[in-house]
C-alpha cells in the first residue's frame, strides 16, 4: 500500500471519528447569539468564548468546505478548534445578530474581501490575519506599555512548496488525482513574493516587572503570542512572527488567558495569565504579546 493511499484511508478515519465528537446545534447557538445580542462587545466575547469552554482542539479543522479544492474540511465548526479558529469563531459570533450575519462575518475575517479562497485565506496572523481585520480589529498594544517591534520576512511561495499530502483534505480523489492536486496545491504560491510583518508588543519582561501594564489588558481582548522572526524554515519554509492567540478573560480580579490547547489538554480552557506566561520568561523565541480589542 503506497504512503498516499494509507494517508488516503486514514483521512477518511479521522472524518469519521470527527464526524462523532460532539458539535453545539445551530438551536443552541442562535440561541445563544439571541441572549447576548445587547450586551456590551466585551461581554459578549466573554459568553461567546466560555459557551466552548472544555470542548476539544485539533490543528486545521476549517477549510473552504464542500466545494473546495485542496481542502474540504467546513468553512466553520462549532465542535473542534485550533487556536485561531477558536478566535475566529468568537469574534464572528460576538458580531452577530443571527446564523446568516454569523456566516457572513466568519468569512469576513477568515478570507481577504470575505473571498472563498485557499490563497486568499488569512493564513499568517502577522501578515494577513490582523492587517485583513482591520475593520474588525484595533491595535492597542502601545497604550497598555512600553513597545518593541517584531519583523519576519513571509515566504508564501516557500510555504507552499513545503505542502505535503496531510495538507490536503480530499478522501474522495484516486490516488493518482491526489498526486496531480498535491502537485497543483503546491504550486499555488508561485506568484507571491516574500513579504516583511511587521507588528508591535509588548515584551514578557516589561509586563511581570511591571504589573500595573497587565492590569491594563482589557476584558475580551485577543492576545497574540509573538515570537519575532521565528525561523521555520525547516519545517514550514518561512519565518512567523505570532505562534498562538487567545483571549484575555478577567474573573474576579485575575487575568486568565482563554484559549484553544494543544498542550498537555486538547481543549479550550482558561489559564491564569501570570502562570502561562511566567514560564517563557527566559525563552529564546518568544519575547511578549500583541493586544487587539474587537
């Protein structure tokens, strides 16, 4: 049996064990979409965020749905998440009046223009994912303190050369059309140019020297891991400046970072700033956090 057809076989496993977990119904979330529709953005983000509390994480569980071509997994899920997805998902709930605005606002800030399109997906936080959201998103990572700036030079033509077959998520073409759209998949990056992002934040250092800067992280908030210039070439074919996002939840006067794990639990769960943090003080790669307010 060839690699690609094991991969194959167990991406059509793995759709079926998804297929099992379970997912919030489209009741429940209008449902809850109707009891926040009044409350202030940062609330919302807050109900939003703590309805998927406990629910399970795994990379890449969004694609461009049934009609995609390099990628079929939903357009959005309500029962698995990665930690940007999660993110996304939070927002364009908290934006919403009702399932069809949701729709709308989840493509909004997942693809450039709203545009169903693996190219045009927000794929690097730095480069696409914050700049696209503008209109969703303010930066105010310089009035909570004293600011650095991360750089990294974004190779999309690289990264899609690094694709390999687990990228993509087509359990119903013959081996040999794999081949042929791995190969197309592949190629899709042939007319981008490296790209410099460029974004502020505020060093780990500056907030735990300096308490006062984390008590003024609002509620709600997306924070953003920064790990300027992070070298993956090896592994991903381009550098990166964010590694993760979650979000900022205060609850009874303590700072928690609410976001999607992927380690040592698989879940969305709530972490207390202070402990998550502490413990990459003396990192080499990451260096602080990026704050924007929905």
């Amino acid at each position: 049996m060839t690699t690609i057809l094991r991969l194959l076989i167990s991406t059509t496993l793995l759709l079926a064990v998804l297929g099992q977990a379970h997912a919030h119904s489209k009741s429940e979330i209008t449902q809850l979409i109707t009891r926040i529709r009044h409350l202030p953005i940062s609330q919302k983000v807050q109900e939003t965020s703590e309805f998927f509390l406990g629910d399970r994480t795994r990379i890449g569980p969004l694609g461009e749905g049934k009609k995609g071509k390099f990628d079929r997994d939903p357009l959005f899920s309500f029962k698995a998440f990665d930690c940007t997805t999660y993110v996304e998902t939070v927002m364009a709930l908290a934006l919403s009046q009702d399932l069809k605005s949701f729709f709308r606002n989840i493509l909004d800030i997942r693809y450039r223009d709203g545009i169903i399109s693996h190219q045009r997906r927000n794929h690097f936080t730095s480069l696409d994912w914050i700049p696209n959201n503008a209109k969703f998103l303010n930066d105010i990572t310089a009035s909570i303190g004293p600011i650095k700036y991360a750089h990294a030079i974004i190779d999309k033509k690289s990264w899609y050369q690094n694709m390999g077959p687990q990228n993509i998520r087509r359990p119903d073409v013959t081996e040999q059309n794999f081949r042929d759209l791995l190969k197309e998949f592949k190629n899709l990056g042939k007319d981008f140019k490296p790209q410099k992002a460029t974004l502020p934040y505020i060093t780990l250092k500056t907030l735990f020297k300096n308490p006062a800067h984390i008590r003024k992280i609002p509620h709600g908030a997306i924070i953003n891991i920064v790990r300027p210039n992070w070298d993956l070439t090896n592994s991903i074919g381009t550098h990166l400046n964010i590694s993760h996002q979650g979000i900022a939840i205060w609850n009874r006067g303590k700072l928690y970072y609410r976001h999607a794990s992927s380690f040592p639990h698989k879940i969305v769960k709530d972490t207390a700033f202070k402990d998550y943090f502490r413990k990459y003080l003396d990192s080499e790669t990451l260096k602080g956090i990026n704050i924007q307010e929905l």
